[in-house]
C-alpha cells in the first residue's frame, strides 16, 4: 500500500513540475487531446496501463 502512495505523489509532482515548466505546451497538448476520438484516447491509455504494470511487476518480483 505504501508503494501505491508514492507511485501516485510521484505521478502528481512529474504532471505538475510539466505543468510549471511549460504550462503553454501544456495547453497545446490538452487541445490536441481534446480533438482525438475517444477509441484512440482509450487505447492509448489501455497500452500505457499495460505498460506500467509490466514495469511494477518487473521490479517487484
């Protein structure tokens, strides 16, 4: 459980130090997202899932 908290804090501070650094970018990035069709948005996230779980699994085995 205590894995699980600092996976989300360092989630949180990697998306805000983004933010921070390149807020304008940012916001580019947020309009490109928003004009995807939401069956590539849901792909697209599935993978990346899938691909965090193989790396958290590599490590904690």
């Amino acid at each position: 459980m205590k894995e699980l908290f600092i996976a989300i804090g360092l989630l949180l501070f990697i998306e805000g130090m983004l933010y921070a650094l390149f807020p304008s970018k940012m916001k580019n990035m947020l309009k490109t997202i928003d004009k995807l069709p939401a069956s590539q948005l849901r792909s697209g996230g599935l993978i990346f899932a899938l691909i965090g779980f193989v790396i958290v699994w590599y490590f904690k085995s």
